[in-house]
C-alpha cells in the first residue's frame, strides 16, 4: 500500500472563502487521513478576511492559505473532489485516479451585506454549517477506514 495520502479537492467558484472554510474544518477534522486542498473555477486572488477571521475564532488558521485554480490539480492524483457552490459542480472537470465526488453546496458568505458584525454572523453560520458536514464526513471516513483494516487493530 503507499503511504501516499489521497487527496481530497474541496472546489467553489471563486476559491476565496466557502472552499478555504471547508479545506481548514477537514484538515484540522482527518489532515492524517487525506491530504486536503482547495482550489476555484475562477480564482478570486484572495482568501476573504472575514472567512479567516470567523475560523481563527474556532482555532483554524487559513491565514497562509491562497486561491488557486482547478486545473493546477489536473496532473494529480484526486481521490475525492468534493464541490460547495453550483457554479464549481457544473464546471468540475474529472481528475486522474478519481473515485469520488460530492456536491454540498453552501450559501456564500462573501455576499452577505450589513454591518460588520451582521456580515461576520454570516461567515459565522456558513463556518458551522461546513464545520459540521465535513466533520461528520471526516468521521465517516476515519470509521471507513476502521472497518477495511480490522476495526482498529
């Protein structure tokens, strides 16, 4: 078996927010499992601050993370691409090697309009919306994983 961690490609349009929320929570939730990136259809160039700021609160940093594009994954081997926007699902090409793929789309944060603090509750419920999907995923993977190599032996 290699020791080669699959990877898993959490896409979204504009690689900006939702994606980087979601590649933070499964890292942090199974980085020993997978190895997790992020990347857009259409880049935006920049991480939104707001989504860094709400998963600092939650002891996430995505600070260092940076969009990038799909296609730089292409060459790669992507076991699971998993798509947070309808844009990104309809536009995701299919990787070398790849067995899976969900579409869980959320609303995005980037839109939300108000105060800053009506913004930042915004960016708030997204980040506990995928911080609780893409835990139980990382769970489901990790019990996935229990089973096929004799429940924890």
């Amino acid at each position: 078996m290699s020791s080669e961690k699959p990877i898993v490609l959490i896409l979204c349009t504009g690689n900006s927010c939702r994606s980087h929320l979601a590649e933070g929570v499964l890292r942090a939730a199974a980085g020993d499992l997978f190895e997790v990136a992020s990347a857009g259809s259409k880049p935006a160039g920049y991480v939104h601050p707001l989504g860094i700021a709400v998963m600092k609160e939650i002891g996430i940093d995505i600070s260092g993370h940076h969009s990038k594009h799909m296609n730089e994954f292409l060459d790669r081997k992507v076991e699971t691409v998993i798509t947070v926007c309808g844009n990104a699902d309809q536009a995701c090409p299919m990787y070398p090697g790849q067995l899976n793929r969900h579409h869980w789309p959320f609303v995005d944060p980037a839109h939300a309009t108000g105060t800053e603090e009506e913004k930042l509750a915004v960016f708030r419920q997204v980040r506990d919306e995928i911080k609780a999907v893409f835990t139980a995923y990382a769970e489901g993977r990790r019990d996935e994983r229990k089973r096929a190599t004799g429940a924890g032996s």
